[in-house]
C-alpha cells in the first residue's frame, strides 16, 4: 500500500542528530518533512556529547538551546593533560571567551537530553511528522517522486534527505563502492558520579588526558549532576563491534590504564556498567547525492570522535541543506549537487584533522615528550586561534 504525497513533502530517513535537525531546519522554513526512524523509541545511546560553537549558534537560532535550559553545561574549557604523570599541559579557554569570540557557547550535554530537546522541537512545528518503528529499505525514483519501501508502506515524496547514520542501509544505493575500515581502536564510555572525581576535575569542563595508545575525555552531564567518561584504546585484538552499546568487560580496559597516574586511572577503576564500541574510518564517498536524494550527517561523512565534531556537522548539514534549497527555488537535484559541492571540504577537513588529532593523543616514546613540550608552550589564545575555522563556520561556506 502507498501513502499519498503531501505536496512538495521531503522525506528524511533517520531520526538521530541529523535527520533531526534536517526536520527543524526545513519545517521552519515552511517545508513539510516526514521523519522516518526504525527504532520504536528515540535513542539514549551514547551518554554524553560535546557541542562547540559551530553547533550551538545554529541549536540556538532554532530554539532548542533554550529548550536545553540548565541540562547543558555551558563549558568553561579544555584541560589537557598528560595522563601518565597527572601534569596539567594546557587550557583551551571556553565559557565567556568563547562566547565572545564565536558568538555562541560551547555546551556538554547528556545526548538523551538533546535528542528531547530537537524531537519537542520538531514535533512542535507545523509541518513535521515522524513515523517510529518504521525502517527505510530502499528508494527508487522518477524525475519527480520518491518512493521508499519500508517496514511499514511505501512512502512517497518529493525528496529524500538519507540521515541513516555511520550504518547507512541507503549509502550503498548511491556509491556501492562505500566502505567503513576498522581503525584498531575502541571506545568505551560510561557515566559516573561527580563525587568519583578528585576535586580539582570536578568542574564545568572537558578533561582531556592524552597517554601510550590511549586516551581519556570525562566531562560534566544533565546539569552536573552526572560525569560522562569515555575512554579511547588501540585494541586490534578485541575484534570489531557494531553500534553503540556492547556491553564491556572492564578488565581489558582496566589494563590500558595501569600504568598511568592513580588520580586519572581511579576514573576509569570507579566507573560501573563500562559500554563499548568501535571506531570507523570511511574513505571519501565517490558521490553524496543521486537526483533527489542525499545523503547527511554520518551517512555522509562520519569523522571520528576527536575534535568532537560528528554530531556538531550534522546539524551544519541541516542548515546549509535549507539553504540551497532555497538558493534552488526548492529543486532538489540542483539543491543537493550543491550541498555536496559546499559541504565536501569542510567535512574532509574535519575528518582529517580529527584522525589526526587521534595519532597527537596517543603518541608514546619521544614522541610524547615532544607534544607535551609543545603544549606546555601554547598560550590559551594561541590554542583557541587553531581551532578558529572550527567554530567559526557561519554556513556560506562556498
Ligand atoms: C565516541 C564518540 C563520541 C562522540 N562525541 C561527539 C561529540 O562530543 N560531539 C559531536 O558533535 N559528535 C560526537 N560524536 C559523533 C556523533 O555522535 C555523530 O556524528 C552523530 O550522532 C551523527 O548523527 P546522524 O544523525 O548522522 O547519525 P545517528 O545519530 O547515528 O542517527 C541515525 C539514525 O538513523 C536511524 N536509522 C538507521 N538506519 C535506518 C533506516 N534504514 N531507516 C530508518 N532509520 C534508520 C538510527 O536508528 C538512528 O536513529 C561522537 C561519536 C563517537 C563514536
């Protein structure tokens, strides 16, 4: 049986960070959206996520930051230290400065709060629909029209907008060629209380320990009342995973940290009901989009998770896909040509500097000694200025 077609309707598969934000972003300018998700409820996976800048100053224009209220942390910086010894190396000043300096806060928030928070926005706008339990199969499509064979029906539309994640079932329908490698590495993440933390960690930051092959990032959530610690190791051995939420015998990670200084490694020791996932790679795609279909978000480019920026460029998605649409009178072929074309370089950038940022974090030996003594040398300003095209992107990006 297939649905009829709301006139100019553009379908999104997904309803995660990007599909989301690719709802908000079109339904408030007066597009009808149908959100598609094939869980029956919105996820809670993942715990905790950071949201610079670039991300908050479109979160904001929406609402949703307001929404957000006091469960976002507005954070104060980035502490960088070296966890085999303890030694504080260097601040990236956040909290006012930040403010000052990109327009827009940098915010530490629990991932099930900002999912509510977009989903109550979305869901109050005219125009948005979104379908649960309803899982994208395929597409196929005329010059025209969409349509998409799901677990439900067939749904029709005038576009489709594949926000489907790293997993992406729809990628494959535009480059077949698409393949996710296995970077050797494993995150695992867990929430703890602040109490668990020594005092001088507790606050309204990032800590970010770097060590041999590992490193560890705990910051605060829901307001400061919980702690979200997640830990990234080279485990080639421990064999790949697919999703989010593997449960994780804590030993091997356990091991990881023997030998790192008692007050960071008491983190990981303090910590329950230890999650795990693996970390992915996806080469450059030969194409993001097809006729009136794109892909966004993870679909498109998943980065890996140091710079933090996954979740920050699905919504930068969102709002430049409104805006050439609307650039396009509404064409979605030529729109979404466009899309790619704008977006291609600052994803690739970002996903560059994220792997990079990785092999910096866990280098060991001399190697070490020598990151740290760069560190130890870097004025906060000096910092903060390096990571200026990160947070200043304003969405006309050409
Ligand atoms: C360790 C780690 C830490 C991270 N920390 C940060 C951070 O601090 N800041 C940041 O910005 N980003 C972070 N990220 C990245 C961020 O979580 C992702 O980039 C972001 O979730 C991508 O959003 P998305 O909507 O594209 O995909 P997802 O959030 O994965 O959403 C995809 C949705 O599509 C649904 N779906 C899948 N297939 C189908 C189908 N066939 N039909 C219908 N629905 C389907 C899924 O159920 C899901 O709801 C981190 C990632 C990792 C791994």
């Amino acid at each position: 049986m297939a649905s009829t077609v709301t006139e100019g309707r553009i379908l999104i598969a997904g309803a995660g960070i990007g599909g989301l934000s690719a709802g908000i972003a079109l339904a408030r300018d007066g597009t009808p959206v149908q959100v598609l998700e094939r869980e029956k409820a919105h996820s809670t996976d993942g715990a905790g996520i950071q949201l610079g800048p670039n991300a908050t100053r479109i979160l904001g224009d929406w609402g949703v930051l307001e929404r957000l209220g006091s469960k976002a942390v507005i954070s104060e910086g980035i502490a960088i230290g070296d966890g085999l010894t303890g030694e504080h190396l260097a601040t990236v000043p956040f909290g006012e400065v930040a403010r000052q300096r990109y327009g827009a806060p940098f915010i530490l928030v629990h991932r099930h709060d900002l999912h509510q928070a977009l989903v109550e926005t979305a869901r109050d706008l005219p125009g948005v629909e979104i379908t649960m339990d309803c899982e994208v199969m395929a597409y196929r499509q005329s010059s025209d029209e969409i349509v998409l064979t799901t677990t439900k029906e067939e749904i029709r539309g005038h576009a489709l907008i594949a926000a489907d994640g790293l997993w992406s079932r729809l990628r494959p329908q535009i480059d077949p060629g698409a393949a996710l490698l296995f970077t050797g590495q494993t995150a695992w993440r867990t929430l703890v209380s602040p109490g668990d933390l020594p005092e001088h960690l507790r606050g309204p930051r990032t800590g970010l320990w770097l060590g041999r092959g590992a490193h560890l990032v705990h910051y605060p959530v829901k307001g400061g009342m919980k702690i979200n610690v997640v830990a990234v190791t080279e485990e080639r051995r421990g064999g790949k995973t697919e999703g989010w939420n593997q449960e994780a015998d804590p030993q091997s990670l356990l091991s990881c940290f023997e030998a790192w200084d008692d007050s960071i490694a008491d983190i990981v020791r303090s910590g329950a009901g230890w999650r795990k996932w693996s970390l992915y790679y996806q080469p450059p795609l030969r194409a993001w989009t097809q006729g009136l279909v794109t892909v966004a978000g993870d679909a498109a480019h998943p980065v890996l998770p140091f710079l933090a920026q996954g979740g920050a460029l699905a919504i930068e998605d969102a709002a430049v896909l409104v805006r050439v649409l609307r650039e396009f009178d509404g064409d979605p072929t030529h729109a979404f040509r466009q899309f790619e074309r704008v977006r291609i370089g600052r994803a690739s950038r970002t996903g560059f500097e994220s792997r990079r940022m990785g092999r910096i974090y866990h280098m060991g030996g001399v190697l070490r000694l020598a990151r740290n003594f760069v560190l130890r040398r870097q004025s906060p300003e000096a910092l903060l200025k390096k990571l200026d095209w990160l947070y200043l992107f304003g969405g006309d990006e050409r």
